[in-house]
C-alpha cells in the first residue's frame, strides 16, 4: 500500500517560533502591499456600469475606445481585454448624470455608441451589461462584511460548543490569519473584489477551520487517551497523525482548483485562486497558528487537571461517535 | 435498521433510483391563475436543473419606488401593491417561468431569463400606466402667465440674450423667423442635461454675461408659441416648443418661483414624442384643467387595435359602469372641447375634439408608434398602474452566448476536476480508492438530483462549487481510509479496523461539515442569485458528500468484508 507521512515525526511545535515570524515577515509584506494600493472594488460593491462586448473583427483597439469614451464625457473608465482581446470589459465609474442606475443604464447606452463608431454597428455584440446604483453598491458591501463577522461568531459558537472555548478561540484566530494574508493575497494580484471572491473568502474561511477541526478533534482523542502526556506532544503527535490526511485533501482540492482555474474562465478564476491560496495558508495556520495558539492559551488560562487541559468536551465527543 | 446488507442496498438503490428520477425531464403540469382570476392548467417539460441568468442569459432587474415625483404615504404597502401590478403584467407578457419578488420591504427583483428584447421587457415593468383624461384649458391661463414668468426669469438673469450660440440655437432663430433677439437661449449644455428640476444655476450656465433687459428678450415667450404658430389646427391650452428647447424649456418651467404664476386651477403637460414639421420636430406643451375628468381605475379592458380609417395603432379601452356613467355626464358636458389623453404624465398624440357624449369606451392613439407598443400599453393599462412609479437601483443583462460560453467553461471544469481526483484517489488508495471514487460518482448523482428536488437554480459560481466540493468531498473518505489504516497498523482484524475507523472518523467528519455549513448558510442568507447558487450547491455537497462517505462507502466495505474469510488480516488500503 502507498502511504506517505506513514510514521511521520516531525516537531511541528517546536518550529512554531520560526512558524510565527514567517506569518509575521508575509503579514508585514502584505501589509505594505495594501497600503500601496487600494483594495479594487467591483461595481457590485461600488456602484457603476460594465459592459462586456465581443467583437467579430479584429481585437479591440483599448486605446481608441478609451479615448471615444472620453470625447463621449465618460473619463472615468477601465478597460480589461479578455483573452485575445476579441473581448473587452469596459468599467465606467461615473454615471452621466444625476445617481441612479437609471442613470448608468444611459451610461452603458452611451458606450455602445463609442463602441458602435469604433468597431461599426453591428460587427460587435455586447455580451452582457450590469448596472448598479451606488445606494445599491454600498449595501452589498455592508452585507459582505457581515456576513463574513457572523459567520465567524457563529463558528465560534459551535466550536465552543462542541470543543471548549479554548479550542473555538484557536480556531478563530488561525481564521483570522488566514482571512488577512488572503486580503493581502487579493491586493497584490489586484483581483477585483464583487460577490464572487467574497464567496471565496467565505469558502475559504469554511474550508481553513475545516482542516483545523480536523486537528483538534485528534488533539482531543489523544489528551482523552493518554492523560498523562504532556501538551507538546499530544499536539506534534496529533499533528503528524492527521498528516497524511491533509496532504491528501488538499491535492484532490488543489487539483479541482486548478481544473478551475485553467478552464473555468474569467469570472471564476479570481473565485479558484483565493480559494487555491486559501488551501495553502489554511494547512499552514492550522498546524502553526492554531495549534501554538492553543498551547499558548492553555498555559495562560490552565485548565483543571493539572496538565494544563481541561478535557474538553468529553461526552460530547462520545455522543457523536455512538450516534454513528 | 440499516444493519443488514440488504437493507443497506435496498436504501442505496431506491435513492439512486430517486435521484435518477428527478434528473430525468418529464411532463409536469402546473396550475396558474390567469390575470381574470381563471385557473389554468399548462403541462410543461420539468427541466431537471434550472439555469441561472448567468447561465441562460436574460434580465435581471432591481427596483425601487422612484419618489423623486411622488412621495409614497406608507412604501411597504406601495411596494407590495407594484409587486401584484408586476406579476400581472408579466404574465401577460409571457415570459417562461419569470422571478418576481420582493427581497427586504422595499425592493423588488425581477428576474426573465432567455429574454430576447431586453429594453421592451423593461418598458413593461416600469412603465406607471398612470391614465388620465383632461379636458385642455380655455382661459388661455399660461398666455397671461408668460410675460410675468419672463420678468421673473429677467430678475434671476435667465434671458434669451445672445452669446454666440451653439449650432442648435442658429436652428431655433430659423424657425422663430430670424430674428437675432431671439437666438443663444443658452442652449449649450440641454441636450446633455437632465429633465428634472433643476435650479437657475444649473440651468443657465451663460446667461450672466449680457444684462437681461438690454439684450435679452423675454425667454419663455420666443419659445413656447401656440401650436397654431407652427401651422397646427388650433386646440386651446396646446403650444409647440421646438424639440432642441424642450430640455431648457422644462427647467425653466420647473423653476419654482416661475410655476407659481400659472393659476392653481391648471396643470401643464408635455406630449410623449416630438411632432414632426417638414424636417424640424417641435414638442408640444398642454395646458390642463388640474382635475382629471376620469383615470386609469376605472377602467375594465383595453385591447391593441389598427384604427380602420387611419391604418395606425391604437388602444381602444372599455370603462367599467361606473366609470362609463362618469365619463359620460363629463364628456356630456364638455362637447365641443378638447380632450387630452394623458399616460404616465405624458400626453399621448393631439388632444381630440369631444364631438359627442363618449360612454364607456374609447381609444388612445399611438402617434405614430408600431402595433407593439399598442400591444405593450394595453398588457399595461389591464394589469393596471402602479401606485408609485419604479426606478431601477440594478439592471443586469446577460447575452444567451456568453452564458453558453460559461457553461462549456463550467463542465470542462468539472470534467477535468473530477478526472484529477480520481486519479489521486486511485494512485494513492488503489482498492479502496474504487470504492471512493464509485462514492464520488454516487455523490455527483445525488448532489445534482438534491438540487432538482428542491427546485434550485444552477449559476455558474454554483458550478464553480461543485467543481470545488468534489475536490472536498473526497475527504470524508479519506479521513475514514486514513483511520482504517492506523487501526490496522495498530494491529486490529480487519472488521474491527473497518468498524473503528468508521466510528472514529465520525466526528471529525461531523464538526468540519457543519462549520461549512454555518459559512455557507451565511453566504445564502447576504448573497443574490449567483452567490445564492453557490451557497445552496456547497450546502447540498455537504449532504450528499457525508452520506456517502457514512453510510454508501461503509455498505461497499461490508459486502466487501462479507465475501472475504471473517478472519482476514489484510486490507488493500
């Protein structure tokens, strides 16, 4: 039989010094990163127009469209070429006037006329056109944001719940890491933030506690088991237990992420690739962040039996196993 | 209960059996209420996975009560009250399967998927098919009123004084017979402005220079001209403004120390489309009595027609009773004048001349429009107006072929996603890695049968999701192989082995599960359509996925077990 990390020993603890100041040196980098620029923002959450428009005749020419946008009194525009340049989106963030999406479907009415003397009616097709006001824009951005604090409230209630505050605290934390390297990941390739890389932050928080439950529910079993070993190395053995797992799910994700990314086109690709960051920094903070975290807390906070660990949720655990 | 292999099979098989079913189209009949309140019954292919917008193509809407004219009195109320308007009206346009819906208490969305004339179907949603009848003004209240609206228009520095004008305005000196005094009404920026109110500053962006009195001549006067001017029959309260002024005009009438000076007992209205005169088009302007005669809640039918004599288009309307009793002791009373139709504050054609008492029905003229507009304003005025008009906070449009695209893109995907995790499975587990991977089949089956079941839309990050939770579902399985080993190792049978690791990877598999769950659950509750989509497809993997794993990949290891000797100490895993 194939087994990789069959016996594996690695201290995984002990490296948690140099484990942290990695997190601390990447953290700072992409702390940098984002104050150089700004988080890019997609019309869901800004309010604006886009228009996508393909063309039958040669590639777009960017810059004649950007200046007959211009000469049409819309300045304010972005335009992304996708693939052969066949295809263009073209952002504009002003309205022509007054505030409404009202106002940004003129927008888009106009810029089919620039489009239409560049390229001749015609000989282009707009693919798809969104409009949205502002007031719009703005409340999507709040919802994001709450959804992805609740969520987080809520995963902590479950954990605590089910493990003990320790461990949902630990977990958040780890989360929290991964939630801030994945923002800086975002403004460093500058992706475009709309609904569908919040769903991937979203997903990815999901799948990062994922991996850490998968952890601590070992780390549980075994302070259950062997009472008494001290924390260390329940939390190295745990660990190394749940190695080949990992390393397992996360190449049969890496490898449905990168399906994605190859062949999944433009509006998921953003989607795969916070996702594909996000199977990085989520088996990394598990074993370096959540696991040292926990320690931490424990010798701060030391639980009952004297090892520094209460056991923690003891009938729940047995609960869940008989229901099986 | 599910301890035999039997049982276990006989549930296995009747869900796959369910699940085909459901992912197998098949007539359907759904029953509907017709817009007069008839039940209908309509047999239709079930498809088996909806497709989102973004998958099909179509319009995707957003709308608000627009107040900007009208302020509503309690929006709630207003905004379900347009919400039945629109269901109507969208019945009677006939789109397949429309969304109409109310998200919060003041929004509505509306959602027409493989929809080929966008810019028609938002017409209908947002059009107020506010009508109303009006008798046209015979005081000549807006005559008397115009040399004090200009003095007040002087007073503000708002004059048709003349700076050397943009071609347009060279065009109204033309038609106004030449004279220079009447040129450069500032007419620069009008095409471009808005037609809301507007302040002087806004609206007159040149006039400051030449002092009003001297060279300015009286600005609404050279403009607006009784329609006779321009070689109409003459109808009392109509004038004509040249199409190029109309913009300007407006603003100024909207001004509102100049609205003040029309008397209280009339309102003022612009006609809906320019009138053409030989090659220049001109607007005109109603002046109203303020009370409508009748309007739009009395009506009972209206049908689209070509008028016999003329050839063209129009509405003609029936008046329920009570309506008819009314229009009639009002037109009665009113033979011999004019009358104007009035839909969405807009006067539609020429006002007619009331020749005889008119009952219950009569007809709206199109001016000039095709039968299809004729069609879409009755489908409007029998679905009836909306209390408040809308506007729209979001429009969406995708093209069919872009939602094609996206869906080959989609499927290549998971094609190409689905065959790497298999092959990693089957490196890594050979034996065992078959039964996952006929798991992973199964839960394909079933994570797309779930989706049917419970009527959900596919939209293309839902794919995306899909792609992703196979790469995820294979780790229950994992998580159960992986223990299973470590009994062995740990030197138990191979029953025991299988039975523990089950056992034992069953909360591990439970406490992840669930805290995804909990991620997308809040996903589903902020997102709209397509990242819905992705929440229900993530939550309905997550079903099938530890199904599967629990209870479909355990019975493959049972009968497995059960065809070996009891005893057996070796387990290709």
């Amino acid at each position: 039989m194939t087994r990789i990390f069959a016996n594996a020993n690695y201290d995984f603890i002990g490296m948690r010094r140099k484990a942290i100041i990695a997190t601390g040196v990447l953290l700072a980098l992409g702390l940098v990163a984002l104050l150089g620029r700004r988080i890019n923002y997609s019309i869901e959450f800004t309010g604006g127009t886009l228009v996508e428009a393909r063309t039958s005749g040669p590639a777009w020419d960017i810059e004649a469209v950007r200046a007959g946008l211009g000469s049409a009194g819309l300045g304010n525009v972005e335009i992304t070429p996708y693939g052969d340049g066949q295809e263009i989106g073209i952002r504009v963030q002003d309205v022509v006037a007054g505030g409404d999406a009202d106002d940004t479907q003129a927008t888009a009415n106009a810029v089919g006329a620039v489009l239409d003397q560049i390229a001749g009616a015609g000989s282009w097709e707009r693919t798809s056109a969104d409009a949205v006001s502002p007031k719009v824009g703005g409340e999507l951005r709040t919802q994001a944001f709450l959804a992805i604090f609740f969520s987080f409230f809520a995963v902590l209630a479950y954990l605590a719940w089910r493990f003990e505050w320790r461990f949902g605290l630990a977990a958040v934390i780890a989360t929290a890491h991964d939630i801030v390297l994945t923002i800086c990941f975002i403004a460093i390739l500058n992706l475009e933030v709309g609904l569908v890389v919040v769903a991937a932050v979203l997903s990815m928080v999901g799948y990062s506690l994922n991996d850490t439950i998968i952890i601590f529910d070992r780390v549980r079993e075994n302070m259950h088991r062997s009472r008494r070993e001290e924390l260390i190395p329940v939390l190295n053995r745990s660990i190394n237990e749940t190695l080949p797992r990992s390393v397992l799910t996360h190449s049969t994700t890496l490898a449905a992420l990168i399906a994605l990314i190859i062949f999944g086109g433009e509006v998921i690709r953003p989607f795969a690739l916070v996702m594909a960051f996000g199977v990085f920094t989520g088996t990394f903070s598990s074993i370096f962040i959540a696991a040292p975290v926990l320690l931490l807390i424990e010798q701060r906070w030391p639980g009952i039996d004297g090892r520094g660990v209460k056991v923690a949720g003891k009938g729940t655990a047995r609960s869940a196993t008989q229901s099986a | 209960m599910f301890a035999s292999i039997r049982n276990r099979m006989v549930v296995i098989v009747a869900l796959v059996g369910l699940a085909i079913f459901y992912l197998f189209p098949r007539p359907e009949t759904v029953r509907r209420q017709l817009a007069d309140g008839r039940m209908q019954d309509t047999v239709m292919t079930r498809v088996p996975l909806k497709l989102g917008l973004d998958l099909q193509g179509g319009m995707h809407l957003e709308l608000e009560l627009d107040e900007s004219e009208q302020v509503s009195a309690d929006r709630v109320r207003d905004t379900d009250l347009a919400l039945t308007v629109l269901r109507k009206r969208i019945d009677e346009f006939g789109v397949a399967e429309p969304v109409i819906q109310k998200v919060g208490d003041e929004r509505i969305i509306v959602e027409l998927a493989g929809i080929r004339d966008p810019d028609r179907a938002k017409g209908i949603v947002q059009s107020t098919a506010a009508l109303e009848f009006r008798i046209t003004d015979e005081t000549r209240a807006l005559d008397n009123a115009l040399p004090a609206m200009d003095r007040v228009l002087a007073q503000m520095g708002i004059a048709a004084d003349a700076p050397a004008g943009p071609s347009a305005a060279s065009q109204v000196t033309e038609l106004l017979g030449g004279t220079r005094d009447t040129q450069g009404v500032a007419l620069g920026d009008t095409a471009a402005a808005p037609a809301v109110d507007s302040t002087t500053t806004d609206t007159a962006p040149t006039a400051a220079p030449t002092p009003a009195p001297t060279a300015g001549g009286p600005v609404l006067q050279s403009l607006i001209q009784p329609s006779s001017a321009y070689g109409f029959d003459p109808i009392p309260g109509e004038y004509a403004v040249v199409e190029t002024a109309f913009v300007r005009v407006d603003s100024l009438l909207r001004i509102p120390e100049v609205e003040r000076l029309l008397p209280r007992s009339v309102e003022w209205r612009w006609a809906g489309a320019p009138t053409a005169i030989g090659t220049e088009q001109v607007r005109m302007l109603y002046v109203l009595e303020d009370e409508p005669i009748i309007t739009g809640d009395r009506l009972e039918s209206a049908t689209p027609q070509i008028d016999p004599m003329t050839n063209r288009p129009i509405v003609s309307f029936t008046l329920d009773r009570a309506g008819g009793r009314r229009f009639g002791a009002e037109t009665g009373r009113h033979v011999g004048d004019y009358m104007a139709i009035i839909l969405d504050n807009r006067v539609q054609g020429r006002a007619p001349r009331i020749n005889s008492r008119i009952d219950r029905s009569g007809q709206i003229e199109m001016a000039g429009r095709d039968i299809r507009e004729a069609q879409d304003l009755a489908l409007t005025l029998n679905a009836g107006a909306l209390p408040i008009p809308l506007k729209v906070v979001r429009d969406r449009q995708v093209g069919a072929s872009l939602g094609q695209d996206s869906i080959r893109s989609g499927i290549t995907a998971l094609i190409a996603g689905t065959v790497l995790v298999i092959l990693i499975m089957m490196t890594y587990y050979r034996l065992a890695g078959v039964l996952a991977v006929s798991a992973l089949g199964l839960y394909i089956l079933f994570t797309l049968a779930g989706l049917s079941a419970i009527d959900a839309t596919l939209t293309l990050p839902g794919l995306a999701g899909l792609v992703l939770s196979i790469g995820i579902a294979v780790d229950a399985n994992v998580l159960i192989f992986e223990r299973i080993r470590e009994e062995l190792i740990a030197g138990r049978t191979v029953r025991l082995a299988v039975s523990e690791g089950f056992q034992h990877a069953m909360s591990a598999i439970v406490d992840s599960n669930v805290s995804t769950v909990l991620t997308a659950l809040f996903l589903f509750q902020f997102g709209t359509g397509p990242v819905k989509g992705f929440a229900v497809t993530l939550i309905m993997g997550i079903a099938a996925s530890m199904f599967t794993a629990i209870f479909v990949t355990k019975t493959f290891f049972l009968i497995w077990l059960d065809r070996k000797d009891s005893q057996a100490t070796s387990l290709s895993i």
